[in-house]
C-alpha cells in the first residue's frame, strides 16, 4: 500500500531542475534552491508503494540518485554536495532553523 | 511605513548579570589577564586561550583582576597585567583651531576575558577622499613586562579596503600603567614591511568591541518568550559545565557585545500573521516594520526577535532569519513555539528543560544569522558563492559544538551535540564576529551571506544641517591640461530653521580642507597659497541659503596637486563645531596635452611661482613665473590657461603696485611701479569679454565677476567711468545669460547706477 513519503531537497541547489521518478515514471519535476538560512530547498511529497525505486536526476547533468522505498520510509533527504547526488531515509521529520 | 507601538507591559527577563561580577570572573571561558612575562612564550594558540587540560592563567581565581593597593602581590618579581581587550579609539588631539579630523582609528584588542581569540583587528577611515581600511593582525606575543605594563604583538594576516591606511604587517600595542595601578596609557605601533613606523595613542572607549540592541516582541499565542535558560536544567551536558542562568544579553555579551534589551517589548496580535494564523516571511517582515522601535532602512546595530507561533512551512521550522527582503538585510529574526523545537525525545530525563534549551538554543541561532553568520557546514560555500568575497576562506566545521551546527546533524545526533556543547560560538565564528569589516557584520549592512563568515562605513556622525557641495562652474568636469583647476564650494543650511555660520568660512582657506587624488595615486590635501584673517562675522541663513567659496585648487603650497592628464576625486570638508559635513566626490578628467606648445611649457608652467602668480592674480616679483605666462598666453592662446595667465599679467597694472627690490638685505628698498590702467585694460577686456563664457568656464563665477569688478573699479578711479560702465554692463549680461542668483546680479546694477 502506498505512503505518502516527503523528499526534503537540502542542501547544494542553486536552482536547478530535479525530477522525480518512480521505477521510470516521472513523478515531478521541481526547481530547487537552497535557503541557505534554514538549509532547505522544497519539499515533495508524492505516494509511493514500498518496493518502488524512487529516483532523483537532474537533466543536463549525470547526477542521480535511487532509493528503494521501505515500508518504514517517510522522509527522504536528497543533498546535491559537488559531483554527487545522496537520498537518505531518515527517521523523523527533519528540522531547519 | 511605520506605525507606533502600543504601549503593553514587559514580559522578557532582561536581568542578565552586571559584567564581571564574580561569577563571570570564575568562569572557565573568561580570562583576567596575564601575569609574568612568560605568560607567551610559546605558540598563542596553547597559552592564550584556556583549555580544558591547562592550568587558567589566573593568579587569583574570584578575586577581580586588577590588583589595588591593598591587593598588589607581595612578592617580587611576580607580575600581572590586568585584562585589556576590548574597544579602542584614536586619542583626540586638543587644539587651539577649529579642525577636520581627517582619520578615524578604532583598534579591537582581542586577548583575554570571555573566549578570547588572539587577535587585534584596526580598522581605519580617511575622512576625504573617503577611503577605509580594515586589517587583522593573529597575536605572536602578549607580554606582562611590569605590573599592568603589556606588550602585544601580532602579525598583520587580513587585509580590507585601502592598505595604505594601515602599513606594515607588525602590530604592536602597549598598554601602561598611568599614576596609579591602572593602565594610563594605550598605544598602537605599525611597523615592518619597509614602511616608517606609525604610532597611534588611543583610548579606551569599551570592553567589549561594538554596541548592540536586541528587542524581543511575542505574538499573542506563541506563549511566553524564551530567553534565558539554567545550564543545569539538563542532565544531558559536559559534566564541567558551569552551571548558570545564561540569557541571550549574556551570550552575546560574552561574544564581544555591549548588549542592551529594549525596553519596548510589544505582544503582537496574531491577527497580523494573516486568516491563516501562521506566518510568512513578507508577514513578518511587514510586522518588524510595524512593531520594531528601531525600525529603519539602513544599517544599524540593531536587531528584532520576534518570537511566533508557527511559520506557513510549517511545524518542521523552529526558526529562521526571515530578514533577506528590500536593501536592509538581516534586521529581523523569528522564533517558532509550535515546532519541531518542541519535541523532546521520547523517554527524554527532563522533557521541559529540553524544550527550553531547544528554544533558547534556537533563538541564539537565528540572532547569529542576523550577525552574517552562516550554518557550520555551509561557511566553505562563501567563497565559490560571492565572488570577491573578502572574508577569510573558512572550512565546514559539521561537528563542531556551536549554536550555528544543527544539533540533530552532528554525529550521534543532538545527544552528542548537548553531551559537549558549551554554549557557545565557535573560534571562527567569533573571530567574524569581533574583527571582520563592520560592514560584513551589522545588522541591515552587507546582504546576507555577502561576505560572510562567509556592508562606513560611515565613521561619521553627521547631523545633516547642512550640505556642502564642491562644484565647477561648467557642463562638463573636463580640463585642458595646463588649465588651472577652479573649485566652487557652497554651503547650505539644509535644516528647517535659520542658522549662523562664519561667513568667510569657506573663503578664508582655513577652515575646510580639501582632498584630491588622482586614479590611482596617493590623496593629498590642498593647502591654499592664500589664507586670510579676519574678525569673525556672523552670518544667519534661511532654510536652503548659503554661503560660497572658490579657490585654485590645483595649485598648493607644496606643488601642483592636478598637473597631469587623466581623473582626479575631489572631496571637501567643513567642520562647524564638531558637525563635520562633508561635500560630494568630484571626478573631473583633464585632457592629454593638445600641441607641443603646450607639452613644452609644461616644465615651467607647473612651479610654485606660477601659482603663486596666478592665485595672487600677478606677481610682478616673480619674473620667471610671469614670463612663463606670457608665453603661455603667446604659444597657447586658445587654452583656457591663457585667460588665467593674461589677467594674472595684467591684473598688477591695474593699481599702483609695491615691489621689493635689491638683492642683499641691507640693500632691499620698497618701490612703487605705476598703474598703468589702459594697457592693462585692453588685455583683460580681451581676456575675459572676448568669449566671456569660456573664460566664467574656467575661471569659476566667484573669480570671474569678481576679477571684472576690479577692472571696473580700476577704470573708474582713473577716470573711465564709461569703459567701467560697459565693463559692468557686460558683466551683468554675462551674469543673466548664465543664471547667476538675482541678489548678486541687482548688487552689479547697483553699481552700475552709481556710474555717471
């Protein structure tokens, strides 16, 4: 069954185009860019089925990053640093001050 | 816009600590000075700052750090140096004559009391041309030479704006005891680098480096404000941790800052945050303007926290420095009461005291923002992400325990981070905060994130009563070379009721200073050929009057300031009694040289008997220098430097003329050489009504009608009351055509009424 899952666009975005894919299928394509006071860029949030890989790339570049989703996942973290591209499932509703 | 705040009763404990009370004093991070000489010996970064393995330099924990009579150590040779870091200004120096002071020197002496971090950082601003300096020196050595007799030295490692204001790269300061146990004295030496040693005598003006104002506003649901917090409340913290009740007045005190809370705290209705109930930035922005005492666009050492219920992004944001809207960033921060600052983990020994360091911790956070400071992990992205960024290349410090990390990003997330945090800032962090350019760290001054630890300054305080314009009296700032610079200096009472001033004050040559630098050299200051003395007189001007000087800038006492192609800055000061005004930066261009007539009198033209000739309007004692102009006035006619040259040649014919003749001492006798009015008439009328409007160009209003004047006057007393007659009425024709004020035109056809 499908949860609502937030990718939390962090830090590194200067205001590029990012899409968001699921097992091939464009989900959303967003332009994010980094608050640098909170560290923050967007938040997406989309449904996604546990099992499904979801992928953020950015067109133009080869930057991408894959994550299977878990049945526990429900914040993804997606940070650009230099030449790569990260997701990492974290545990709680991230912060930003 | 603003609106007033309604009046509502304080509800933020304000009641921080007095500085050094006793508990301040005990304080690990505190340092009370040094003693002995060895105090130094070794690299600073291990003797100077206190760390946690190492003995604190302090001779006499609890007691206060400058030794008094009764309290002077007993036995020889132990010495102490009470502490002096703090904020220093260049002395004043007493004198008899009203004066500009063309340089400002503050000096930030960074080497003990809280978190002290081995630096002395200078900042210096040149009055005119405007020009500032700023420069950080790391402490190599800090000696305790007697008792309260301390030698610092540091080497020049940042450079800001003009480095010529600041030579060498070796800084020294001395602090000395006066009469009596107390410094007396306090002196800062720059040195090295080839350059003259230059010392400056200061003044203490602070212990801490700048002043700062905080006010706290709280909307009506976000509960009570959450400004303080008892370091004790939480089990979960260093186990040597002093325990205290720190407020943000003493976090930032201890950072370096002369803070005061504002008394005017302000509940907000929650209705500003609009039907939603939370807020958005240009909400927030909106209520700062409203509600915030201090409100203004402009730099201000100054900041509003607001303390809110919840941001429109919603619960997972604690807090933000929402202040990056319109010119004046970085005035505004928020605070959020309902947020994810609320949630304590579950099991958590002490869920509330949690949740008030998590608030406290937050709102710190936000105020640092407001001091350009960016989050632990983002300071390396200052230098790549503002090009020409001055500030010192910093490295991400993602572990480091300071309010700027995220506790909940460190490594072993936010218990790790409160298990070793110290309530503090990092060492980077308060270097930018004491010693980067004020411009970098003033609320509402450099944008956010713009030179960051990652914008005169004005060094002065105007009061704006007055302005003064420095001005030719043509189209364009364009000069052909040879052509004497002429300035005009107006100064107008630009306050809403009358006011008196000197009215020779800017025609005496003694009380304005003027600067002028050419692109790419050194400033130097104009000092006029003539100065007068008078008996003061009084002037009173209306709103939008009045008073004007004009004087030959380009020549000085001590040589041609502007005698060669290319751009100058011009810039004037006037000091009225403390109310220093300073005029706008002139950039006028003077022309290569247009014939080798005039390259090849050059050499003789730019002397300072020429100029002499040409400001005192002739100087028949001075043969060589009025030769030089007749063949200017030969070899160059159609050069504006021809009609100063010609009426300077004929100007001492117009009246019987004193010269000093012989040439030894004892054979110096006065002689008189006879006017000789027509001759001398021919030549000026030719010289300044032939193309009256290129020579009132160069010449300057005030020169010109002034020097037509006299012709008439001449003529007049010998006899040529019709020759005058025309002169004057050509001057006023002259006067109409180019807009000159209708009082000084009616006082020409005064004169002209009084001619048969």
């Amino acid at each position: 069954m499908a949860a609502k899952i937030e990718f939390h666009f962090q830090e590194g975005f200067t205001g590029e185009t990012v899409v968001l894919s699921v097992n091939g299928t464009e989900l959303s394509r967003v332009t994010v860019q980094t608050r640098l006071q909170t560290g923050l860029a967007a938040i997406e949030a989309v449904e996604i089925a546990p099992g499904r890989s979801a992928t953020i790339t950015i067109p133009g570049t080869r930057l991408s990053a894959t994550h299977t989703v878990t049945a526990t996942d429900r914040w993804i973290t997606v940070n650009r640093r230099g030449d790569a591209l990260s997701m990492v499932s974290v545990s709680s509703s991230p912060g930003y001050v | 816009m603003s609106t007033r705040k309604p009046p509502v009763a304080p509800r933020i404990k304000m009641n921080a600590p007095e500085a050094n009370s006793t508990s301040e004093l005990d304080h690990p991070d505190f340092l009370a000075g040094i003693y002995d000489e060895t105090a130094l010996e070794e690299p600073h970064t291990n003797g100077f700052t206190p760390h946690p393995d190492a003995p604190i330099p302090i001779p006499f924990p609890g007691q206060r750090p400058i030794p008094f009579p009764g309290q002077i150590p007993q036995i020889p040779p132990f010495r102490f140096c009470a502490p002096v870091s703090g904020r220093y200004n260049l002395k004043p120096v007493p004198g008899p004559f009203p004066h500009v002071n063309l340089i400002f020197v503050t000096v930030r002496v960074d080497v003990d009391r809280f978190l002290p971090q081995s630096r002395i950082s200078i900042e210096v601003s040149r009055l005119i041309p405007n020009s500032t300096a700023h420069a950080i020196a790391e402490v190599t050595s800090d000696r305790c030479l007697a008792t309260n007799n301390r030698r610092i030295t540091g080497t020049i490692t940042y450079r800001d704006g003009n480095a010529a204001l600041i030579p060498g790269d070796t800084v020294v300061f001395e602090a000395k005891r006066g009469l009596g146990f107390n410094y007396g004295s306090y002196t800062l030496t720059l040195s090295g680098a080839g350059t003259s040693p230059r010392t400056y005598t200061l003044v203490n003006r602070s212990q801490r480096f700048d002043p700062v104002e905080f006010e706290v506003d709280v909307v009506e649901n976000a509960g009570a404000a959450v400004t303080d917090y008892d370091t004790g409340s939480h089990p979960n913290r260093p186990a040597d941790l002093p325990i205290e009740t720190l407020t943000l007045e003493s976090v930032f005190r201890r950072s370096g800052f002369d803070v005061t809370m504002s008394p005017n705290v302000t509940t907000i209705p929650t209705a500003d945050a609009g039907s939603d109930g939370t807020w958005s930035d240009s909400e927030m922005h909106n209520a700062m303007v409203t509600y915030w005492s201090r409100f203004a666009d402009r730099p201000q050492w100054a900041m509003w926290v607001l303390y809110a219920a919840r941001h429109d992004q919603g619960r997972d944001l604690g807090g933000i420095m929402f202040d990056d809207i319109g010119a004046n960033h970085r005035q505004g921060t928020a605070i959020f009461t309902d947020s994810f600052i609320q949630d304590a983990p579950a099991g958590d020994p002490n869920a509330a005291a949690w949740r008030r360091r998590m608030t406290f911790w937050t709102a710190v956070h936000e105020m640092g923002h407001a001091f350009n400071l960016a989050h632990a992990w983002q300071k390396a992205l200052g230098t790549p992400q503002a090009p020409g960024d001055p500030w010192i290349p910093l490295a991400n410090e993602p572990e480091s325990r300071s309010f700027m990390n995220y506790p909940f990003r460190v490594s072993g997330g936010e218990a790790a981070f409160f298990a070793d945090f110290r309530f503090r800032f990092s060492d980077d962090e308060l270097i930018f905060m004491r010693h980067a350019p004020r411009r970098f760290v003033q609320m509402g001054n450099s944008d956010w994130f713009v030179n960051h630890g990652f914008e005169a300054p004005s060094a002065l305080r105007q009061s704006g009563n007055w302005t003064l314009e420095i001005r030719p009296n043509k189209d364009l700032n364009t000069y052909r070379f040879l052509e004497p610079v002429v300035m005009e200096l107006k100064l107008s009472n630009a306050s809403a009721r009358p006011a008196s001033v000197d009215e020779d004050l800017l025609s005496d040559g003694r009380h304005f200073v003027v600067t002028i630098q050419r692109e790419g050299g050194q400033p130097r200051r104009w000092r006029p050929l003539i100065t007068r003395c008078h008996e003061f007189e009084e002037t009173s001007l209306k709103t939008g009057e009045a008073i004007y000087g004009s004087h030959t800038i380009a020549a000085s006492t001590d040589g041609w300031l502007i005698d060669e192609p290319g751009f100058y800055k011009i810039q004037a000061a006037v000091d009225l009694g403390g109310d220093v005004v300073v005029s706008n930066v002139l950039r006028l261009y003077v022309t290569p040289p247009e014939s080798k007539a005039e390259s090849a009198v050059a050499p003789d033209f730019f002397t300072e008997d020429v100029g002499r000739a040409i400001v005192f309007g002739g100087a028949p004692a001075l043969n060589s220098a009025m030769e030089t102009l007749r063949k200017v006035v030969e070899t160059c006619p159609d050069n504006p430097a021809a009609i100063h040259a010609s009426t300077a040649l004929s100007g001492p014919q117009l009246k019987n003329y004193k010269v000093l003749e012989g040439d030894e001492r004892k054979d110096l006798s006065i002689h008189s050489q006879s006017a000789d009015v027509d001759t001398a008439a021919k030549e000026q009328v030719a010289a300044l009504l032939e193309d009256p409007d290129a020579a009132a160009e160069t010449m300057g209003h005030i020169h010109y009608f002034g020097q037509l004047d006299c012709l008439a006057e001449a003529m007049s007393d010998a006899g040529d009351d019709k020759g005058a007659k025309k002169v004057i009425q050509n001057s006023i024709a002259v006067m109409k055509s180019r807009g000159v004020l209708n009082s000084v035109i009616q006082s020409a056809e005064r004169k002209l009424a009084k001619l048969k």
